[in-house]
C-alpha cells in the first residue's frame, strides 16, 4: 500500500492470521499512488512497481526469497514511464 504524505510503501504479507507488515520503504519520489508486483527481472523474487508523480515509476527490486517475511528492497529507481 501506498502512503501519499510520507513517500513510502508499506509491503504487507498475508499469514494464517490475515496479514503482517514486512516493512516499509522509500520510493525515492513523490505522490505514490498505484503498486504492481511483479518479477521483473527474473530472480524468481517479486519485485515492486510504484507510480509516482510526474509520469515515473520507482522500481523496488526484492532482495529475499519469495514468500519470505523479511522482505528487503533495494535502493528506488525512479524512471520516466513514457
């Protein structure tokens, strides 16, 4: 989920339970307001795609094995969606 104020994604993974926080990331920009998951570089891990404003995207690239609980990120990468 997408927090327009603070600039950051909040990944929540799903457990028996309902859900658990993963954590919460930087997007490198501004005004997130749609994510994508995705494995887009062919790890086998899912990746993260933000929107952003002025017509980007910020990439979180993950860093642990799918279905992991301690999901990590690297650095945002934002790029001009056009």
């Amino acid at each position: 989920m997408t927090n327009w104020f603070n600039n950051r994604v909040r990944v929540l993974l799903a457990n028996d339970t309902g859900f658990t926080t993963a954590g919460t990331y930087p997007i490198g920009g501004t005004g997130p307001s749609a994510v994508r998951t995705g494995d887009l570089n062919g790890d086998g891990k899912p990746d993260l795609v933000v929107a952003i404003e002025n017509n980007k995207v910020a990439v979180l690239r993950a860093m642990a094995a799918a279905r992991s609980l301690q999901r990590s990120f690297t650095a945002p990468q934002a790029r001009d969606s056009e």
